[in-house]
C-alpha cells in the first residue's frame, strides 16, 4: 500500500473510509449540534444507531461537508501524508520493518482514538488508556514547604510521594506546563481566579496524601480535576481493569462535553 497508493488519490481514500468511522459520527453529530440540526445530542455510544441514522440523513448537506472537512483537516494530516507517500514512492524515505513499536506507532496507538472506541471498551483498550497514562508527565509540588517541585512521569511516582525537602505528603500533582498554577499556590495576595487554582491544587494535594499513586494517576487523566479523582477512587475498586475502566469512562465524559478536539 505504502508503495502503490496513488498519492492524489488519498484524500478520496481516506474520505471514502470515513464512512464507516466512528469519528465522523461523532464529529457529524457535534457540527449538527452547533448548526441546531439536532435539538439535543447525548453522545452515548449506546447510541451507534441513531449515528448511523444521522450521517445517512446528512450526507450531502453543508453539515455532513464540515463535519467531513473537521475531520480531513484538523484530526488527520491527508496532505503530509501524501507527501511522504511521495517520498516513499520515489526512494527519499526508506521502508524498514522492525520487530517492535516505533515512537510513532506508540503514539498513534494513544493518540486518543480509545475514547472513540466502542462503550464495553475491551482489555486491550484499558490497557492502552493505562500506558498512556503512566507515560504522561506530570508535575509533583510540596505543598508544606513550597520548597520542591518534580517533573516526572506518572509511571515513575512513588506509591506514597514525599517530599525531599520536609518530608511531607502534602504533595499536589499538577500538569506540568500549569506554570500559572505555581503561581497562584505562591502569590501572597490572590484575585479571584488565583484562589481557585489555590484551592483546586490543595484539593490535588489531600488526595495525593490519602490515596498516593492513585490519586495522581486519576488526576492525570484527561478531563480528570480533584473533584472526579475523588469521586473515582471513592469506588475502592479492587481490580486495577475496573479503576482504569472508571477513568475511561470520566475521559469519555470530558470529550463529549468539552470541544475535546479543539
Ligand atoms: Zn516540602
């Protein structure tokens, strides 16, 4: 294939293929919404029928032609992957097969598309959701001496974090770029939205106190603050397949009310 695809023949491929996808249901069903096609959209995966339904009754109305154009343009890169089709097809990249994952098959195998997956997500799907969990990073801040900071990955965490410095549990897990979190945790005089983050990252903190490891690899997944962290751990799951299930679920619930894609 990577050899005798037509280059400009990709982009048809692709847009015939999506057909079946589930991430143009998902998108169609998004674009309707904001076009007022549809009065209420619950983006169940329970409701793969009503989806289908949707993109036959839209095909070939300007929503279907954006939701098509959203996908083509800002989730996949038709364009450059033609080009390295053409790079390929005239020698400048070579094809080797190795026997293990790439960089890049890891990360298109976490780039998202297990919350795109059906509702019952099999084994294989929690543990990709896991792996890319503990592969994030993430920023560990005592929240005793203010004196420690640590960026690491989720995977590397102690089960019980502590601080070098004092000693101290009270340790808030925060994402790694949220300078302006640091920020507010350090101002002596707060405004209102520097109080929030305070609290929220407080909050963070005494669950990484109680619940250690847990508690950062909840707060690490995506869509995921103190208040749902708790909620999910609050389950006291057992198996470590139902935890991940449970985070899942909550990342779900995150892209279909966010503009997750955005
Ligand atoms: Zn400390």
């Amino acid at each position: 294939m990577l050899e005798d695809t037509d280059p400009d023949h990709l982009e048809a491929i692709v847009e015939l293929s999506l057909k079946n996808a589930d991430v143009l249901k998902f998108r169609l069903a998004q674009v309707a919404a904001k076009f007022g096609a549809l009065k209420r959209w619950r983006g169940s995966g329970s409701n793969r029928f009503g989806r289908d339904r949707l993109l036959e009754a839209l095909e070939g109305t300007p929503v279907y032609d954006e939701a098509l154009r959203a996908v083509l343009h800002e989730e996949l890169a038709v364009e450059r992957t033609a080009e390295i089709l053409t790079a390929i097809q005239d020698g400048r990249i070579e094809v080797a097969t190795v026997g293990e994952r790439t960089p890049i098959g890891r990360g298109g195998r976490s780039s998202g598309q297990e919350l795109l997956a059906p509702e019952n997500a099999d084994a294989s799907v929690i543990r990709t959701v896991k792996e890319r969990i503990l592969d994030d990073r993430i920023l560990l801040y005592c929240l005793h001496c203010n004196g420690w900071r640590s960026k690491r990955t989720v995977g590397s965490v102690a089960d019980q974090p502590e601080c070098p410095n004092c000693g101290s549990t009270h340790v808030a897990a925060l994402n790694p770029w949220a300078d302006e979190v640091i920020d507010a945790i350090e101002a002596e005089e707060k405004d209102d939205e520097q109080e929030k983050q305070t609290e929220r990252a407080y909050r963070a903190g005494s669950l990484v106190q109680s619940h250690g490891k847990q508690a950062i690899i909840a707060l690490a997944a995506r869509g995921v603050g103190p208040h749902n962290a708790a909620r999910i751990i609050n389950k006291l799951r057992e198996d470590e397949e139902a935890f991940y299930r449970d985070i899942l679920e909550q990342e779900r619930q995150y892209a279909r009310t966010q503009s997750f894609w955005d």
